[in-house]
C-alpha cells in the first residue's frame, strides 16, 4: 500500500510530503464572507441550519450550558487537561518579553513597547473528531500574553450543543465566551462582527478547506496565525528503530485526515518492509481506518536514504510539521536540523506527546512553511511599538543630515519638516 522509493532514485517531485492538492473553495468562501458581513446574525443562524442542522436561538453558549456541560464531562480528562494545561503554561511562560528604553546619548530616547492583543478570536473544529487540546494550545498563550477577552466559535452538535470536553478545555484555558458556530462563516463574524460576535484583532486554531480560506480572506482586516494545511510527520530512524512503533507514529498523523503526511526515512530496506507490513497490519484495526487508507495510499512514502545524514538533508529540504528523530543519540543530530515545526528527540518520545501533554505547542507550520516560520508563542498574541524622544539640541544636530537624506529620495517636504524646526531653534536664539 505504502510506498518505498530509492532517495538515490526518487525525483524532486517525490520529495515533498503531498501529492494531493487542496479543493478551491475561495469563491464559495467569499459569498460566506459576505453573507455574513451583510447579515449578521441573520446569517449564522440561517447557515448553521444549513451546514450543522441545527436551528439556534441564540449563538451564545451560556453560563447556564457552561456549568451544565462541566457537571457531565469527563472527570479523568478533565483532571488530565489541567494537568497538560500546567505543562503548556510552564513552557510558554518562557516566552514573556518586555520592552526595552535606550539613553546611550544626551537627550535621545529610543525605547519598544510591548503590549497584548485586545481580542483574539479561537476556531475549534467539529465534525469527525473533538479537539479539546486544540482549546488549550491556543488560549493558554494568549492569555499568558495578556488578552483581554478570548472568544472561541466551534460548531454545535445537532441537538445544538457543544461538546462537554470542549467546553472544559475552555474553562480550564480562559476561554470568555463560547459562540455556537462553525465553519467559514464563524471566521468571517470574528473578523468583522455581527450582533452576537464581537470583532477581533486575530484569529487563531485550526480547520478545513473552507476555514483556511476564509482565514486567508479575511487576513489584513484581522491577523491569523497562520493558514493551516493538512497535518504531516516525518520520521528519521535508524536500522534499531522498532517497525510496530514506526507504523504506529505514522498512523498517529495519517488519522487525522485523508490529506494527511506520513513519511518514514530509514537507513535499512528490511526494516522498511517491515514497516510496510506493520501498517498494513495496524489499519485492519484502526477505527479511523477508511481515513488513514486514504491518507497512506494517495500521500505515505518511505524513503531510503544511505545515511542519517541524507537522511536529515531530505528533511531540511521537506520542513515537516513534526519531525521524530528515532536514533540513539538524536543529540548528535539536532543542530543539524534547520526546518521542522516540532522536533521529537529519541525513540521514547512519539508525536501525541507533543499534541497533549509536554507543554510545546503543537499549532505549526505545515505544508514546508518551517522554512520561515515558527510554532504557535506567546509572541503572536503580542504587539511591538517604538517610541522616540529626542530634545532640541539632539535633533539641531542632525536636521541638516535627515533633509539631505530626505532630499536623496525626492521627498522635499520629508526635508522641510526636519530643517523648519532647526530653523525655529535658529530664530528663537537670535
């Protein structure tokens, strides 16, 4: 089912994780879009009774429903993501910046101001799985960042409700409001706000085709995390690596999604084979089997390397979502590693320990965008300013020098508005 290619033999084509292309659904988006700009609350209503076959009457989860739904959630779950949530705390908490003030020169002051986002919107897929972690990784940061106000759309069931794990995740996180709405809709009413739904300053969390897209649309009316593909793992092993723990981290993204990326690359034919038969073996009694077929048969390959070396270069040059590096001392090999979105060091360490419980992130670049950029951090949840301050006699020093400079580039009144003012201080002295 799965193939295995030659890393000698194989063209640059084969490569890269994923054959399968993405649907276009910009224009279908774009009337969602606009619907909802037009419509409001009218719209969401009338397309989550299209789309989630349910009719609300109000888009709000209440406090009411929120302490309904706490009192049937899962109390292991719920005591496991508290504990996870701690972890992501711990490890991003890390990441909290200051800003910084320059005095270096008589009368100059150059400093950066640091300040949280005010509103930051939270997409929670629906549909074929429920996503608690996704609420945690997203909101946690957030508000270590200092959001005011985190309000979270996921689409309801068709009684109209929201999961009650996710809406756990969502108090354990600091989730301040839930509204009952899913799709590209839920993304256009966060970026421009309907009666129900306030308008945000970013939209983060994962989604579909159409969830994509609309973040893609709406991206410069608001910020985005960033537009998420389907989800990928690469693995580096060694010939020691066990076959049954390599098929199952390859299955563990394969999953996910039918567009999903599972890529092995190793160092031994026989232990290749073996894999092969391993998924094979594993997908009989998998309960998502029908998506993991799809995902390993259209976009799954081993690659054969002749080193780890070339191993990691063919890595570098793909920038995985989640890179695991099955080796004894996966130490040796880290600095060697430029473009990954998450890195998972050594055979004890499998990918869903990153997506649950360790604290790292697990909203990453997809789709080889490793290249340029970087995990979900408190960094995204912040703006920067820069602020000047320069007295009289600093910046007498330097006008003529800016209105040259000025001057240089055509901009003469760039020039004026420097020289005007030494030409104020000159008049005022005599």
């Amino acid at each position: 089912m799965i193939r295995i290619l030659d890393a000698s033999k194989i063209s640059e084509k084969d490569i890269f994780l994923r054959d399968a292309s993405m649907p276009d659904v910009s224009l279908a988006v774009s009337k969602l879009i606009l619907q909802v700009r037009e419509q409001g609350d009218k719209a969401l209503f009338e397309l989550t009774k299209t789309y989630d076959k349910v009719s609300l009457t109000e888009l709000e989860v209440t406090e009411d429903e929120r302490q309904k739904a706490l009192k049937i959630a899962d109390p292991k779950l719920m005591e496991i993501l508290k504990e996870a949530a701690e972890n992501i705390k711990f490890y991003h908490s890390r990441q909290l910046k200051s800003g910084y003030e320059i005095r270096e020169k008589k009368g100059i002051i150059l400093g950066q101001r640091v300040r949280p986002l005010e509103k930051v919107g939270l997409y929670v897929p629906g549909g074929t799985a429920s996503y608690p972690s996704t609420v945690l990784m997203n909101c946690i940061p957030a508000k270590l960042a200092g959001v005011e106000e985190i309000i979270m759309t996921t689409p309801p069931d068709e009684n109209g409700s929201i999961s009650p794990d996710i809406i756990a995740a969502a108090e354990i996180a600091g989730v301040d409001r839930i509204i009952k709405c899913g799709g590209a809709q839920a993304v256009a009413a966060l970026a421009y706000g309907t009666e129900s739904v306030p308008r945000v300053d970013k939209i983060v969390g994962p989604g579909n085709a159409y969830v994509a897209e609309a973040k893609r649309q709406v991206f410069g009316q608001v910020d985005i995390d960033m537009i998420a593909g389907p989800s990928e793992i690469l693995i580096i092993a060694d010939e020691k690596s066990s076959p049954k723990l390599l098929a199952a981290d390859m299955l563990s993204q394969a999953e996910h999604d039918k567009l999903s990326t599972a890529v092995l690359i190793c160092t031994s034919k026989s232990l290749a084979e073996e894999v092969k038969s391993e998924i094979s073996h594993q997908l009989e009694r998998l309960p998502r089997r029908e998506i993991a077929t799809e995902s390993i048969r259209n976009n799954g390959k081993i690659i054969l390397a002749e080193s780890i070396e070339q191993a990691i270069e063919i890595s570098n040059r793909i920038a995985p979502e989640h890179l695991e590096l099955c080796v004894d001392k996966p130490f040796d090999y880290l600095n060697k590693i430029t473009n990954a979105g998450s890195i998972f060091l050594g055979k004890n360490c499998p990918e869903p320990l990153g997506d649950y419980f360790a604290g790292t992130n697990h909203t990453l670049p997809t789709g080889g965008t490793a290249r340029f950029s970087s995990p979900l951090s408190v960094d995204d949840f912040l703006k920067k300013s820069s602020y000047i301050y320069y007295s009289e006699e600093a910046l007498n020093e330097v006008c003529d020098k800016i209105a040259y400079f000025a001057e240089k580039e055509g901009l003469s009144a760039h020039a004026r508005s420097a020289v005007s003012r030494k030409n104020r201080m000159d008049e005022s002295e005599t």
